[in-house]
C-alpha cells in the first residue's frame, strides 16, 4: 500500500512539475521533450498523453484546460483577451480562392491563395457600375447594399456618394484619355448629332464618332454631351460641334456629318463647310447599305406612275415629287460607298441607272460616276505612294551607296521604276472591278471582308475605310438621347440622388 502511495504521490509531482515549467517558460510542447543537455530531470520529463497528443502550435491555455480538471470559467476569461487565438480566428475569416498553378517541370495542381481587400479596385469598379445601369450615387449608401458587401467581403469600408461621384468622374477622365489615344491611329471619322429637350426645359445636344479601327470593325463612341443655351440657331449648332472636334483634336480627320433636316442644321452645315472645307457630296452622308433601299423605292414608284390606272398615277406623280425633294441633288458618296461593297459593285449602278433613268441619262450618270471613282482612286493612289517613298526612299539610297557590286546606272534605273511604278496601282481597281460579286448573303460581313483582302487591295481598303464609316441616319445621336431620357428624369436629375 505505502509503494502504491508513493507512486500516486509521484504521477502527481510529476504533472505539477510539467504544468509549472510550462506556464513559466512559455515553451512550446516539443522543446518540453528535448531536454537541456545537463541530465536535469525536470527539463527532460515527458508530458501526460493527454498533452502529448495535441500540436506544438496549439496555444498555452487550451493545453492547460485539457490537462487538467474540466472547468471552463478560467478558460473563456483567457480566451477574451488571447491575442494569438484573436489573430487565429481574424485569419480564418479571410477569404480565399483556388487557383491552378501553370504546370512546369517540378510543379502543378491547386492552391490556396488569400486575396486581401483592396479599397481602390472596388470603388472603380462601383463607379462603373453606377455609369454602366444608370443608378444613383445614394445607392452606396443604402443599408442592405452594405450588409451584402459585408457578407461578400468581412473586410469592405462603406463608401458614401460624394466619394463614389468623385470616383466616377476620375473614371470618366480616364476613360476620356484612353479613347484620345485611340483615335490618333483613326484615320477617317464620321459624326453624327442632334438636339434634345429634357423634361425640365433643358436642351442639349450630342455629338456621336463613328471610326473603323485596326481590325476592321465598327466603334461608336460619344464625344459630347453638353447642354446648349438658347437661342438653338445654326451658328450656335455649328459653333458648338466645331468646338468639340478640335477639342478632340479631330478636325483633320473628319469626312461626314450627318444631321436630321431641321431648318437650323442648313445654317448649321454651311458654317461647318467653311470651317473644314468639305468637298461636296460629304455634307448628306449615306451609306452602301442604304443606297439600294433608296434605288428600290424609286423603282418601285416609277412602276407605279406606268400603271393604267390613274388612282396610282397620280399616287405615283405626288410620292415622286415628294421623293425627288429630298433625293434629286445628286450625292455620289453612298454611290461610291456601294461600288466598295463587294456584292454590289460597279455592275449595281450599272443596273439601276437603268432601271431609274432613261438610256440617255443613265450613260451620262454612270460615266460621272466613274469619273469620280477613278479621280478618287488616284489621289489615293498618289497619298499611298508619297507614304511608301517616305518610309522606303532612305533605305533605299542608303544601299545604292553602300552596294560595290551594283552598277551606278542600275540604281538611277531603281529609281526611274520607283517614279513610274502606276500600272500596278491602275489594275487594281481594275481587278476589283472585274471580279466576281460576293454572293446576297444576309450574314456577309462587309468589315470582316476588307480585313481579309486588303493586303490584296491596299488602296482600295484605304477608300473602303473612308467612305464605309459614312452614317446614313443620326439615329446613334437620337439612341444617346433614349438614355439621357431616363438619366435627366425628375426622380434622377439631382447629383444627391
């Protein structure tokens, strides 16, 4: 019984002994079984099971609670003021995404990494999304807007509206220098605008630019959206669009305005023509699409004014009056603008002068026409040749120098083809003319096709670029006018809102 004693008394020497280096030394679990070197029994006694079993990282309070009588009272005090298991807990709230690795010779799989939250990025990308739906800056500040970002994101800062209205204006002006950059590469420009009356008497007006870029495709972009002061007169109009474009810095590279026929936008188009010297034909732009549509029309009429029966004689006598007010004065762009369609080409006009004109007429129309066309085709001809002598002429005189095993007489003879090199350029308005046309396919994409056969045609892509961003209609102008509709509304129209 004393033997059985006096190992009870030990076990609980013992365990005292553990706890209390612990809690003196603040060593963790492991370096409790190393030892000191120096035989000390103290330092070299193995901890109970109980402990053994838990990881060196665990903190000191849960060792003690788990080694010792089961109350919890001291426990939840210490784990109040813990500050290792407070950073554990703020850790584990941290969000985290998988990502895979890029797989490389010693590498690959999933991982875990911790995304920590950036203030900026998410103020951006709320300011676009307020430009992009059209919503208020209050929303920021509504409540169940703000418990969502808090579930998303422990870690969101509540923004207000004037710091998010602040916001969208820096994204505005970056934007703004984006699209500045990208129209220096632009070569040929068309505009669109109109006037618009907003429901607190309050007129503006918007100037829209519509470019084909580098990959041959269509971009619209709006310049400006100002509020104009009465009175609306063409001056005014013409004054206000002049500004936006050498605010732009585009006026250089302007080809078209496209305007609706208010009384107001001919004063309008005649200072703007004095400004930017347009050739005529530039000032009423359409384009080749809407050509056949007009040509339809008037076909159709003439076939109407034929009929025996007089009802649709006179029908046709009037729509044909009213149709030539608008469409006698002859406008050769969308004409040209069609010949560069593939489907339709120079074979279209052809037909329908024909069909709208009698035999006199239609040969007369049909060698103005190509007159201009191969008038056109040369001044492109010419631009296109200055380009590559500036970019090549160097290079060239640089080799006809450095060369010993070239004749002198063959390099002047260099140059005498250099400066009479035009028949290739000829027969390739001949070659575009004289192939086949493109199927009617309703899913044909005209952009897409000049992508793919202007290394073919250069100087013809060069003519198709330029007259292929000509806007029939100002209805891109009109469309801004639908959102600035529900932008400017009585509920919308205050910057608080």
């Amino acid at each position: 019984m004393d033997k059985q004693k006096g190992n009870a008394s030990g076990k609980e020497k013992e365990k005292e002994r553990t706890l209390d280096s612990i809690m003196k030394r603040k060593l963790p679990v492991s370096g409790m079984q190393k030892g000191n070197g120096k035989g000390n029994a103290a330092a070299t006694t193995r901890l109970p099971r109980k402990l053994t079993n838990d990881s060196s990282n665990v903190p000191i309070a849960e060792l003690l609670y788990r080694g010792s009588h089961p109350s919890t009272s001291s426990m939840g005090r210490h784990m109040d003021t813990c500050k290792n298991y407070k950073d554990k807990i703020n850790r584990d709230l941290i969000q985290a995404t998988l990502f895979f690795r890029k797989t490389n010779a010693t590498t690959s799989g999933l991982a875990v990494r911790c995304i920590e939250y950036d203030k900026d990025l998410i103020k951006e990308v709320m300011a676009k999304m307020i430009c992009v739906h059209e919503y208020s800056f209050r929303m920021v500040e509504h409540k169940w807007f703000n418990i969502l970002m808090k579930c998303l994101n422990p870690n969101y800062q509540p923004i207000g509206r004037k710091a998010i209205r602040a916001e969208c204006m820096r994204v505005f002006k970056k934007e703004r220098e984006l699209l500045q950059v990208a129209l220096k590469d632009v070569d040929f420009i068309s505009l669109t605008t109109d006037l618009w009356t907003s429901n607190q008497t309050i007129s503006y007006m918007c100037v829209v630019a519509h470019f084909i870029d580098k990959d041959w495709k269509m971009q619209t972009r709006v310049l400006s959206f100002i509020d104009l002061d009465p009175p609306h007169s063409g001056h005014v109009i013409s004054d206000a669009i002049y500004e936006c474009v050498t605010e732009w810095k585009i006026e250089k590279k302007i080809i078209s305005i496209t305007l609706d026929n208010a009384s107001n936008n001919d004063v309008a188009v005649r200072g703007l023509k004095a400004k930017f010297a347009v050739r005529r034909g530039q000032l009423y732009p359409t384009s080749n699409i809407f050509y056949p549509h007009i040509v339809s029309i008037k076909i159709a009429l003439r076939k109407s004014m034929s009929r025996d029966d007089e009802c649709y004689n006179k029908m046709g006598d009037a729509m044909m009056d009213k149709f030539d007010k608008y469409w006698d004065e002859p406008n050769n762009v969308m004409v040209l603008a069609t010949i560069l369609d593939p489907r339709y080409k120079m074979r279209y006009i052809e037909w329908d002068y024909h069909q709208m004109y009698a035999v006199g007429k239609a040969n007369t129309e049909k060698n103005i026409v190509r007159g201009e066309l191969d008038t056109l085709y040369e001044k492109f001809v010419a631009k296109n040749k200055q380009a590559e002598e500036r970019a090549s002429g160097s290079s060239a005189k640089n080799n006809c120098n450095t060369s010993t095993s070239m004749p002198l007489m063959d390099c002047e003879f260099q140059s005498f083809l250099s400066a009479t090199s035009s028949t290739p350029s000829k027969s390739e308005l001949r070659n575009y003319l004289d192939d086949l046309n493109e199927a009617m396919d309703p899913m044909f994409n005209l952009h897409y096709w000049w992508r793919v056969n202007a290394p073919r045609y250069p100087v013809l892509a060069m003519m198709a670029k330029r007259f292929l961003t000509v806007l029939a209609t100002s209805v891109s102008s009109e469309s801004t006018f639908s959102t600035g509709g529900r932008v400017l509304g009585m509920s919308t129209c205050y910057i608080g809102c």
